[in-house]
C-alpha cells in the first residue's frame, strides 16, 4: 500500500493569525486541501495528517473527507520536529508499504509530480528517496550532501551546516518517500543533538546510510511546486502561480480569458467553451458557466449556474440560477436564491432576492423583486418595489404570465396578479388583481391655484 503522511501540526507565527496556517486560503481552498487532493489524486491509497496546533479547527474542516488524523502532543518537554511528528503515524503503516511524507503548506506539488517520485522510488528498490531541486538561493533549505561518486549520504539543515555546505545548491524540498520498515527503524534511533533541539526526520537519512540502505535523490523540473508558505507574502506568491494555472487550463478548454492576470477563477469553478471572459471578473465556490456567454467588468459569481449564451455586465451573483440567452446588468444583484429564466433580462440597478424570474420577463431598470414568483413575459417597470416585509414577517407575491406592472408601483405583498393583469404606474397595490384587471391606486390630484405667490416663492 502506498500511504502519505501530510504534516500539518505547526503554527505559522509569522502568518500573524488566529487562523491555522494550513486552513488559509488559495483561490478559496485550505492550502492543505490541496496537499490532501493531490495525495488522493495520485497512486497513494491512504491519507493520514498530523495535527497540533487547533487541531480541531482543521479536523471540523476535513469533516467529510476521508482522512486519517494523529494528533501531535504539544507542551514544553516534547522535542517537537519533523520527525517527531511522523512518529504520531507510525502505526499507520506497515513495513512493506511505501510512505511518501508531505508538507501541508506547500500547496503546489501537484499529483503528476507525485505519481513520478513514487515509480522512481520502487523501481529503484531505495529505502529512502528525497524529492531535491537546484535553487540560485538555498538559503533556508537543508542541503542535499552528496559523496565523491555523487552518493546522498546526509541532509545538513540550514543552522547546522559548515560554510562549505552552504554553498551547496541541491537542497530538501521536506518531501520524501521510504520504505515502511526502514522509516520505522530509523525513527526508532532519532535524536535530539542539534541546535534546535528537536527530532529532525533528515537525520533518518543518516541512520539509513549508517546501515548501507540505498538512497535516492529524484529531482524536480518545475521549482514552484516545493514552495511553502510561511508568510502572507508567500502565501500570495502561491495564490498567483495556481490561479495562472487555474487560467490556463480553463483556456486550455475552450474560453477566452482576455486578460488572464486580472481575471479571478477558482479551481471548483467550471466554464464551457466559447464563453469569454473580460478583466476584473472574480468567479467563485460551485459555479458553473455554459457556453457563449459574456462576462464583463467587475462582475462577482458565486455558487451559481449559468446556462448558454448570457450576457452579465458589472453584476453580483450569488447562489442562484441564470436561464439561457438571458441579459443581466450592469449593475444588477441576484441575491440568494433567485431563478432567472430564459430570455429574461435583469437591467440597471435591479435587485432580485428569493424569487423565481420567469422565461421573457425583464426588469430593466431601478426595480426590487424580493419573495416574489414572476410568471413569463412579465414587464416590471422603472421604480418598482415587492414590498414583501412588514417588520416581522415576509410574504410572497405572485405575478402572472403576461402582466404589467407599471413604473414606481408598489406591491405589498401578499398579492396575486393574475395572467395579463395590469398596474397602473404609481399605484400602491395591496389586494388582487382578476385576470386582464387595470388595477390603479392613487389618490386624486389636487392643482393649486396661486400657491406660489402665496408662499412668496417666486
């Protein structure tokens, strides 16, 4: 079996946050679920994950994945490090299994890159192989020690290196992989006498070589996936290179992003082909968009679905549904809940809330549907307001294929308009309104003669 140890246990100080580091978030996921789906997404056939600090915020996070948790023990006399930690995992394995070991703040390795490290290891039959790469700067990273016959024989951390070693600039991407029954010895003879004080898993490699195992260093074509984040810095530096990734592939399959590096798409977001998408837009959560559509501006989606060929303008939409050949904006919002039919358009300054939008309807412009059922081929005129609260409670209004409802009407609900009613502009309606009705409500207008001389306004 092959198993992978994600070490997620540290606090991250210098993310300066009540949050734990592995739970902030890249393109609206945890970094550590991206360790997690690439571990799930490769060969690897069980996942087990160290936790210490707010332990329970993340196991409440990874609630429903299937996920194996070892809490790592905190106080002041533990020895802490790296191999501390996979020994919380120690009986999560068996000795014929193959343990890959990753870090649950390095959000981009990537499953290819998993899957690669893995066949090396088991064709090479090594006890030990050490995901490496060349950095220009290694500064930070444990040195790769090599032999005269180009042999791994150790891994010098940054604090315990000599000068000489320093200059090395093969080093640890902290990801490994090892045979089951050497790791569990080695862990076995791990000591704490360094400058750190702690249970360096490297020294694992020390003790393997010590006993003549074989080691293997498979090194790494692409840099930015051994990226950690430790830093809000670090953390946008990782955000950039997966949302180009994100970008990429979503171009890949057919839409047209115009300006890839202003335009905002995570990675649960799915878009059919021939849609196109202009700068400032932010896509997020389970959304999902059909084709030919257009995106302009500084529109927002969230948790909704577009169907083909719709056009939104500067529009917030959240967790609601959009019909085919639909117009929407600019400057609309579609509150929670809203069902836009087909052919429909949402205009200037509309606001939907709760409400279902019926196929050939429009509102468009300066309107306030809330709580309301608009039937087909509705026209809801400039001004009006579904006044649908009344302090404590809020009622439905029903609206029929076919109705009028004219400019700066008012309808408290609960009405019921029945099909090719029609409100008067300016009217307050409050009962309803019998099929092919002219409801009008206004009070009767009064002209003043010489009012103005009067208030001496002139």
């Amino acid at each position: 079996m092959k198993v992978s140890i994600i070490l997620a246990a540290g606090e991250g100080t210098r993310m300066k946050s009540k949050t734990p580091k592995v739970l902030h978030e890249i393109l609206g996921v945890p970094m550590l679920e991206y360790v997690v789906n690439s571990s799930k997404n490769s060969d690897v056939e069980k996942v087990c994950v160290i936790i210490g600090h707010k332990a329970e915020k993340i196991k409440e996070k990874f609630s429903n994945e299937e996920i194996s948790f070892r809490e790592q023990p905190m106080g002041e006399d533990k020895p802490y490090g790296t191999g501390y930690a996979v020994k919380q995992a120690i009986n999560d394995f068996e000795d014929d299994d193959t343990v890959i070991i990753l870090n649950g703040d390095t959000p981009l390795i990537r499953e290819q890159t998993l899957n690669g490290f893995l066949q090396f290891h088991e064709q090479g039959n090594f006890s030990c192989t050490i995901l490496t790469a060349d950095l220009d700067n290694p500064t930070g990273y444990g040195r790769i020690v090599r032999d005269d016959n180009a042999k791994i024989v150790k891994i010098v951390e940054q604090k315990d290196a000599s000068e000489k070693e320093k200059l090395i600039r093969e080093i640890n991407s902290g990801i490994f992989a090892f045979n089951g029954g050497d790791l569990k010895n080695a862990l076995g003879e791990l000591k704490s006498d360094n400058a750190q004080g702690e249970l360096y898993l490297t020294d694992v490699i020390k003790t393997l070589v010590l006993n003549n195992r074989k080691i293997g260093g498979f090194k790494l074509r692409d840099k930015r996936e051994i990226l950690g984040v430790n830093s809000r810095d670090d953390l946008s530096v990782c955000a950039e290179i997966m949302k180009e990734r994100i970008n990429k592939k979503i171009m890949v399959d057919g839409v047209t992003l115009v300006d890839p590096k202003n335009t905002y798409i995570e990675t649960s977001v799915k878009i059919s082909q021939d849609t196109i998408i202009y700068p400032g837009a932010v896509i997020q959560g389970n959304t999902t968009i059909g084709e030919g559509c257009k995106i302009y501006g500084t529109t927002r989606i969230v948790d909704s679905k577009i169907g083909d060929n719709v056009t939104i303008d500067n529009t917030l939409i959240e967790e609601s549904i959009v019909g085919d050949n639909t117009k929407i904006g600019p400057y609309a919002h579609l509150r929670p809940n809203s069902n836009v039919g087909n052919d429909a358009k949402i205009g200037n300054f509309v606001e939907i809330k709760n409400s279902n939008f019926g196929d050939g309807s429009k509102a468009s412009h300066l309107a306030y549907v809330g709580d309301s059922d608009i039937g087909k081929n509705v026209n809801i005129g400039c001004g009006v307001v579904f006044v649908n609260y009344d302090g404590k409670n809020k009622f439905r209004s029903n609206i029929k294929d076919n109705s009028f409802i004219g400019s700066n009407a008012n309808i408290v609900a609960p009405v019921e308009v029945e099909e090719y009613g029609y409100i008067a502009a300016g009217s307050t309606i409050t009962k309803d309104v019998k099929e092919g009705q002219l409801s009008i409500e206004r009070s009767v207008q009064k002209n003043v003669d010489g009012w103005v001389e009067k208030k001496n306004l002139k």
